[in-house]
C-alpha cells in the first residue's frame, strides 16, 4: 500500500467518523423512559397525549415524540422519526 492510498483511505475513514458524529449530535439525548421506534414495533396505544417534534418550521425529516398511555393505564413514551413539512411553501 502506498502512502497516497493509505492516505486517501484515512481521509474517508475520518470524514466517515465526522458524518456519525454530526447525527448522533442532532438526536435527541437518549432518556431511558423513552423508547426508539423501529420499523415494524408494535405499540400499546390506548390514548394519545401529546405528539411533538424538534422543529415546527422545519421541510423534511425530523426528530418527533409521541406520549401515550398504554391499555393498563400506565404512561408511556416513543421517539421517532418524521418528515415535517411546515417549512416546504413559501407564504
């Protein structure tokens, strides 16, 4: 491996690392009452309270919250994520 190769894979390894960094930083800090939705879960969902995301004004995809209370009664939480279009026309 030359050096010009071993450079440019380093290059791309550390702008790789950046782009990860730069999305762990734009979620949301992990609370431990709150669960991450994943395609496919299934939700107990009897009432919704209140449903949220990060920015109002914002056109594409952003971080939301739901909270709930489950079929016992008891309350409970889901983040995920939502395509917000608030922000995508000009008025």
């Amino acid at each position: 491996m030359t050096f010009k190769t071993f450079a440019s894979a380093s290059l791309f390894a550390l702008l790789g690392f950046g782009a990860l960094a730069a999305q762990a930083s734009s979620m949301p800090m992990a609370d431990s009452s709150v669960m991450q939705y994943r395609y496919g879960d299934k939700l107990d969902v009897k009432k919704v309270l209140s449903v949220s995301d990060d920015q109002t004004t914002a056109c594409g995809v952003v971080n939301a919250r739901m909270d709930y209370l489950d079929s016992h009664g008891q309350p409970q939480s889901v983040a995920y994520r939502s395509y917000a279009t608030d922000g995508c026309h000009d008025n």
